[in-house]
C-alpha cells in the first residue's frame, strides 16, 4: 500500500515547501509517498463557490483509482492525537487496497460527489490553518505516525 496527497493548488510559500519536503524524504523510508497536486481552476473570479468544488472535484476523482481508500481533510471530520493517528494509519494499512488517499481540499472545501465516495473526514486540529500550512502539518503527522508504528523516538523528542 502506497499513500496519495492531493492538494488544490500551490503551496507558494518557500518555507513550507521546504518543510513539506523534508518530511516527504522523511517518509520514503517508509512507505510510498504520492504528491499529487492539482491546479487552481482557472477564471475562478467569474465562477460561484459550488462551479469551483464541483471542478476541483472531477480533478480530485480523476486521480482516484478503484481499491483507494479516500479520506478528506475536513474542519468537521474526526480528530486524533497523534498515537491514534497511527493507529487509524495501520487500520487502513491493514485493510489493504491500492493507495490510502488523504484530500487537501480547496478553499471552498469539496463537492457533494466527493463526499459521497470519501471513506470518511479527518481533522488536524479545531485550529483553521491555510491550506498550504495543512500540507506540511499533514506530511509531519504522517511521519509521526510511522515512527510510532515503528516504535522509533521521535515522537518523544
């Protein structure tokens, strides 16, 4: 099993970049990781907030394949702390399947179509955090949570 993250748009923050990347080599040694990221719809000025989900979310479906096991990133999905994380992350290893994929919506969220066929929602925190930093925290908490699948420190640090 391999994991997938799609994001809606650019991070365009060097920092964060960076970040996302450090923990992205963190990871291969791992498991499979997949940055999927898919453009800003384009004249999102003269299209309403529904149009624009309803795009993202043919783009966010094209890039699922059947076995997939799909999760949003969601202010109103479950939340964890990060021991639990892990263990939702062996759950769904568990489960098999193709890919585990974690969504980063847009800024309007997502699309009835997509929520229908999520396996769920999750939440980082009850804090609101850009989407661009969600990224970085997401790609962090994976880390986390193989170290302590793995039984390695870093969680303690």
């Amino acid at each position: 099993m391999k994991i997938k993250v799609i994001c809606i748009g650019k991070t365009g923050k060097k920092f964060l970049e960076e970040g996302e990347q450090e923990y992205l080599s963190r990871l291969k040694y791992y498991i499979a990781v997949e940055r999927i990221e898919i453009p800003d719809i384009k004249n999102q000025k003269n299209l309403s907030e529904e149009q624009i989900k309803k795009q993202e979310g043919e783009l966010i479906l094209s890039k699922i394949t059947a076995g997939d096991q799909l999760f949003l990133l969601d202010e109103h999905g479950k939340t964890f702390t990060s021991e639990k994380f892990a263990i939702f992350l062996q759950q769904r290893f568990n489960q098999g399947g193709k890919s585990l994929v974690l969504v980063i919506g847009g800024a309007y969220g997502f699309s009835k179509e997509i929520y229908e066929v999520a396996n769920g929602k999750i939440s980082l925190s009850e804090l609101t955090f850009s989407h661009q930093m969600v990224r970085m925290i997401l790609f962090e908490q994976l880390y986390r949570g193989m170290t302590i699948l793995k039984g390695e420190p870093y969680h303690h640090r």
